[in-house]
C-alpha cells in the first residue's frame, strides 16, 4: 500500500521542498506564517501572541502540509500550533523528571548506571507543545558550546560504567553531517561506550533531513539505534516512510516512542493505525508515554486507566510487536503502566513502583480540566 505525499504547496519547487536546508529557513514562526497552510483560530491566534516569550512556536512547511486548513482540533495542529489552554495549568512543572538534579554535567542526565541521555542540542525543526524538555529546547543558554560539548565528552571518558549514550536534545539531526560526525567520532573513540542511539523526530518533522550522505556517515559508526515519535497515522507519509526506510537500509534498527495525547491519539482505532502503519514502516512501536505532569500541558493528559483500556483493547487484535509498551517516565526511571509495577490509584494519584523499588505517587486525577 502506497503512502500518501505531503501536499507541497503551490509555487514551491521540488527541489526546494525537499531540500531540508530550505526547510528549516522557511519554518513558519507566526500567525502570518501559518496562514499558508491553515486558518488559524482567533484562540491559536491569541495564544501564539501570549506564548511568544514561553515556548517557541516553529514549524517546518513540511509538517505544516499535513494540518487541516480549517479544523483547529486536527491531531497535527494540536501538537504544534499553541491553544491558550496552555496559560491555565496548575500543576505541571517545568522539569518533572528532575533531570538538572541528575545531570552530573551540563546537559547529561543519569538515572541509571549504565547510561545517559546526552542533551548534544538546543534545537528541533520544530516544537512540539507537551514537549518533555520545553524548559531548555529553543533556549539559547542551554545550547552546547563546543567546550561545554567536550567537557561531557570528558565525563563519559571518566565514567567506565558508561556503555550505552542516547544522543537526544532537542535533536540531534539538527547538526550538520560534520558536527555530528565529529561527536559520533569521539563517542566510538571511547572504548566502554558499546552504543550510541539518536533520538529524532526529524523523520516526522523533517523527513528530508534522513539523506544518503547522513546515513552514510552514521553506517560508519555502528552499532547505531535510532528512536524517532511518530504519534498520529496521519504522520505516515510517503517521504516519512521513505527516511525510515533509508535508516534500516543503513542497517541502523528504528523504533518509535509516542506520547499518548489527548484529542490525538487517546482512542483505540487511531492508536492501532498508527501501530499497524508503523510496523509496515519496518519502524517497532517500542514505547507510548504517560504525558508528563509538565506546565502548559494539562489539556494533552489523559487518565491513566484511559491509556490502559487503549492498549488492553489492542491485545490480540493486532501483531504482539505492533503493540508499544505504556510507560511513564519518573525520575527514578520509566515504569511500565502494567502489573507488577502498578500499584493502584489513591484518589488523584496513581502509585507505581520503579525498578528499584522506589514508588512514585503521579498527579492523575480522572476527570481532567480544559
Ligand atoms: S522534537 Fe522532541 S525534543 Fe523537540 S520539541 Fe518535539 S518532543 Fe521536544
């Protein structure tokens, strides 16, 4: 089965469209902007307004093509173009993870023994509203200068215990092919690190970005993983399925991490096309995540026993493989939303037990807000 193309708007050429350097010179950054693919709401227009100086709003033409013109609730626009509800949250944080107390280093986070999330940038194509790390993505103190960069690189060279580095951000695909050459390089260079995995949304955002000269250069550097978030069908594009397809043929194993959303993928028939699309990708659905207790994202949550019947009512009616693992992030790490680590719920809290046997009690009351 064919996959749909993005539709490249009139007067844009081929060339340009596909040419992720284009892509990200032309991202629609207004109201004005985003009128070329869609009607903006007086509500999104308001909150574009309001959240100038909160959260960056970017969005690459390409992902913008995707959205309906006309209906401010499609799963597209929902994740990218800001709605005021994100100005009444009273209780998301700004870092619910706790990562800058677990980062030993600037922009490295360690929860776990054995490995770490590299924060290499600050910068995404674009920037999705329930972002985890909206505290730091687009904020120009905690981009990477190049001593910085090379004072974590030291702290992995000191840190044996190391052997496993998820290059994330922001993302990391936003480098050119030379920087990330340059960092890949130094990672292999140190012999306990046995795997480097990137986390990226560009083949969702910016399909055009995944070019035979970056997976050339990431062949060179194998074993390589990459971790992408796909999280409607509607993402599932011809050129998404195309960059997909050049990372496998480069021998580097796709998985997929989604966040379940409200008004996006929280019922079973989208969640089920967006597992079963991806499988046909060759892309392994390995993680759907709680939506975190971050500000401005109270109208993305959903409750808990909602994400349960989602995925109990995929069970045994697609692929087992097709079927991601419901997980919520702590800061004592990801606890699978399954027996044994579930504990119950007491009134608004849902309590979990994390690997090693710390519980977290998580803000999730059943009738949320907004
Ligand atoms: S692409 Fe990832 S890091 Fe960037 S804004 Fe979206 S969720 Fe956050």
């Amino acid at each position: 089965m064919a996959w749909p193309e993005a539709p490249r708007p009139a007067g844009v050429a081929a060339g340009d469209w596909r040419d992720w350097g284009w892509q990200m010179r032309h991202r629609i950054r207004s109201a004005r902007d985003l009128e070329a693919f869609a009607e903006p709401s007086e509500d999104e227009r308001r909150a574009i307004d309001a959240l100038a100086e909160r959260f960056r709003f970017v969005i690459t033409p390409y992902y913008a093509s995707l959205m309906d013109r006309t209906d401010p609730d499609c799963p597209i626009r929902r994740q990218v173009v800001p709605r005021s509800a994100e100005l009444d949250d009273p209780h998301g944080v700004a870092d619910p993870l706790d990562e800058v107390a677990h980062s030993p280093v600037k922009n490295v986070v360690r929860v776990y023994r054995d490995r770490i999330a590299f924060c290499v940038n600050n910068e995404c194509a674009l920037y999705c509203r329930y972002c985890l790390r909206k505290r730091m993505v687009g904020e120009p103190e905690w981009a990477m200068k190049q001593r910085e960069l090379g004072a974590a690189l030291d702290w992995i060279r000191a840190t044996p215990e190391i052997r496993d580095v998820l290059l994330t951000g922001g993302d990391p695909l936003v480098f050119s092919d030379d920087k990330l050459g340059w960092l890949l390089g130094e990672l292999r260079a140190i012999p306990h690190v046995e795997i480097v995995r990137l986390g990226t949304r560009l083949p969702v955002t910016l399909p055009f970005r995944v070019t035979d000269s970056l997976c050339r250069l990431l062949e060179r550097y194998h074993p390589i993983w990459v971790n992408t978030h796909f999280n409607h069908p509607r993402e599932l594009t011809a050129e998404s399925a195309e960059a997909c397809d050049l990372l496998t043929r480069a021998g580097i194993p796709v998985g997929n991490q989604s966040v379940l959303l409200r008004g996006v993928n929280d019922d079973v028939e989208t969640m089920k096309a967006l597992c079963e699309g991806l499988v046909r990708m060759r892309v392994r659905p390995y993680y759907c995540y709680q939506a975190q207790l971050l500000e401005g994202t109270e109208h993305f949550r959903v409750p808990i026993e909602r994400g349960l019947e989602i995925f109990r009512a995929l069970r045994g009616r697609t692929s087992g493989f097709a079927i991601p693992l419901y997980v919520l992030d702590t800061p004592h790490g990801k606890v699978p939303l399954a027996e044994p680590h579930l504990r119950g719920r007491e009134g608004d809290h849902v309590v979990v037990e994390a690997w090693n046997g710390q519980l977290w009690r998580e803000l999730n009351p059943t009738r949320s807000r907004g």
